[in-house]
C-alpha cells in the first residue's frame, strides 16, 4: 500500500478514470484523449478546494444503487493507496452541476464502497463544467 500526504495528489496517479451516467458505464484508460481532458477539467476544479472532514459515511448497497442515476466519475488505481490512514483501491464522486462541495467515496475490494469518506468544499466554485463534460462524453 502505498500512503499518500494529500488527497489531491491521488488523482493523477489513476490508471483509469470510469464515468457512469444513468447506470451506463464508459472506462478511460490514463493516457487517452478522454481520460485526459476528464483530469484536466478535474484537476482546475479542485484547484485552490480545502480537504474538510466528511459529512457521512458510504453503504456500499446503497452507494451502488445510487450509481445507476446522475452521473458518477470513478477513479482507479493498480496498487491501494492510503492518505489520513484511509486505504482505497478506487475513488468514487457523485457529479452534480451545483455541488459546491462533495464526498469522495473509497472502494476497497474486500468491503465495497463502505466506509469513510473523505470531503472537497470548492472554496467558491461548483461542478458544473466537470458535469458538462462528462455529459457530453
């Protein structure tokens, strides 16, 4: 496992980026066009967002069922990664073109997206361009 000082170092470290839309699965493997306009737009959103303790935590059942509506971006990764002591093998965010601020759910293979979360306040921004984007993909 290898452990992490920040969350926003994580993002680029992805091998895949997935984005789920009513249920409907597209993957980008790191490298692609896709994947890396889907980073970019990422990354210029976080820019300048506070790492904040997390408002709840994730129930894998019912985490899975809410990804078959609204559109989820899924971050992959080959090896666990860890930061506030925290391990996942993927990351998980509900897009939502007015969220100011937002969970990011950890995945790990032997329980699912269950757990603590961590948290993005976007210090004055939203998700709106990052959800036009991956509406449009």
């Amino acid at each position: 496992m290898v452990e992490m000082a920040e969350i926003y170092e994580v993002f680029d470290k992805s091998e895949s980026i997935s984005v789920y839309n009513d249920g409907e699965k597209q993957n980008f493997t790191a490298g692609s066009n896709s994947y890396n306009e889907i980073l970019s737009s990422w990354n210029d959103m976080i820019d300048g967002a506070h790492d904040m303790p997390a408002f709840g935590v994730s129930i894998n059942s019912y985490t899975l069922k809410e990804m078959e509506k609204g559109i989820w971006l899924e971050f992959e990764y080959d090896n666990a990664l860890e930061v506030n002591g925290m391990p996942f093998e993927k990351l998980l965010v509900n897009v939502v073109s007015s969220f100011c601020g937002f969970n990011i759910i950890r995945y790990n293979a032997d329980f699912g997206y269950e757990g603590r979360c961590f948290y993005l306040d976007l210090n004055g921004k939203n998700m709106s361009e990052l959800y036009d984007l991956l509406n449009k993909i």
